[in-house]
C-alpha cells in the first residue's frame, strides 16, 4: 500500500519561502512514475502545483511555475516543494500525491500552511 | 482556475439517484482528455473515485458510475446513502492552460 506523509512548517511569513517535504512509502520514488503537489485553499477546490518524474523531470503550473521548485532525494525515498515569495492567498493545505495516467491515485493526508506575520 | 464548471450543490434522499455535471470545453474534454472525479469527505485527501471517464478503482462500489461525451462529463450516484454526503470534484488536463484541472467542485447532501 502506497503512503505519503507531508512535513514542514506551518506557518510562514509573507515574502517568505513555503517547503514542504512529502516520504513515500509502499513505492519507490525511483519508479517510473510522476509525483506531484496539489494545494487546496480554504472553500475552494483543489490546484495542481507541479510534478517531477523519478528522472528528475519536471513540469509546474504555469500560474506558479516562476515561484515554484519541486525536487527529489532517492536516498530519503521523498520529494519536496518549495514556493518563493508567498502571500496571504498561497493559503492552504499542501497535498502531495503520486500521479499515474493523468489522475491522481494516492494522497497524503495534506498539511495546513498558513502564510501571515 | 477553475475551467470546469460544476454545480455548487446536489441533494436527494435516501435510495435516490443523483447526477453531478462536469462541464469542460475544446482544450480540455474536446481534446480528448480523460475525465477522473474524486470525493473529498470533510478534513480529508481527495479520494479517486472513478479514473478514465467510466473505470471505477477496486472498492468503489458500483453505485457509482461516469460517463463522458463531448465537453462535458457526468458522475452518477444510485441508492444514495448518508455515507455519500461529501464534496466531489472532476479533474482533467487542459492544453491551453497546460496543466491538470480541477472542476468547481459539488457539495453533496442527503435529506
């Protein structure tokens, strides 16, 4: 059974760097398969961030892509996030999933991140 | 960034059957792009309920069931039971955006 577990701060400061750190578990990150990072504001439906493949690969929203780094440590079998320069609207829970075939199959449980001073 | 549109909100009682509507357009369901439709339970991920336009996941119960045609996809709920009542969204990929989507999102409730 696939798990992914998200970490890291939950609160950041305005202008400030959001990174977050997602450990899979039950699958390789090496495998060849997309990963990705989908965030859900309060009220509102889910957005997809980017993914990268076990190649290093990567592909970003482009309403984000210039604020966004997604990256992968095999060793740690997790991948990571990161998004500059946020504001009180990058507000929301932080999924990361594992993506086959256009679809999202498996979830993390998510995590709150909330962006004020 | 919500190019497909759902409606805000779905009810029926007990045993009903209700539809949830996902309208897209050419660059999305037009282009060929398969439809997936997920149901988010409150504090709780997204959970994939059907995959491909129609394929429903191994214990999905075949209660639920999707269609798609043109720009536009449908998931439909038989014998609706309390344990139905969650937000349900349709997602896809959109080669104008470049990027995968989510629809509006649909609240569902049973009376």
């Amino acid at each position: 059974q696939v798990q992914l577990q998200e970490s890291g701060p939950g609160l950041v400061k305005p202008s400030g760097t959001l990174s977050l750190t997602c450990a899979v578990s039950g699958a390789s990150i090496s495998s060849s398969t997309w990963w990705s990072w989908v965030r859900q504001p309060p009220g509102k439906g889910p957005e997809w961030i980017g993914e990268i493949y076990h190649s290093g690969n990567t592909n970003y929203n482009p309403s984000l892509k210039s604020r966004v780094t997604i990256s992968m440590d095999r060793s740690k079998n997790q991948f990571s996030l990161k998004l500059s320069s946020v504001t009180a609207a990058d507000t929301a829970v932080y999924f990361c999933t594992r993506e086959g075939f256009s679809r999202f199959d498996y979830w993390g449980q998510g995590t709150l991140v909330t962006v004020s001073s | 960034q919500s190019v497909l549109t759902q409606p805000p909100s779905v009810s029926g009682a007990p045993g009903q059957r209700i539809t949830i509507s996902c309208t897209g357009s050419s660059s999305n369901f037009g282009a060929d792009y398969d439809v997936h439709w997920y149901q988010q339970l409150p504090g709780t991920a997204p959970k994939l309920l059907i995959y491909a336009n129609t394929n429903r996941p191994s214990g999905v119960p075949d209660r639920l069931s999707a269609s798609k045609s043109g720009t536009s996809a449908s998931l439909a709920i038989t014998g609706l039971q309390a344990e139905d009542e969650a937000d349900y969204y349709c997602q896809s990929f959109d080669i104008s955006l470049r990027a995968y989507v989510f629809g509006t999102g649909t609240k569902v409730t049973v009376l």
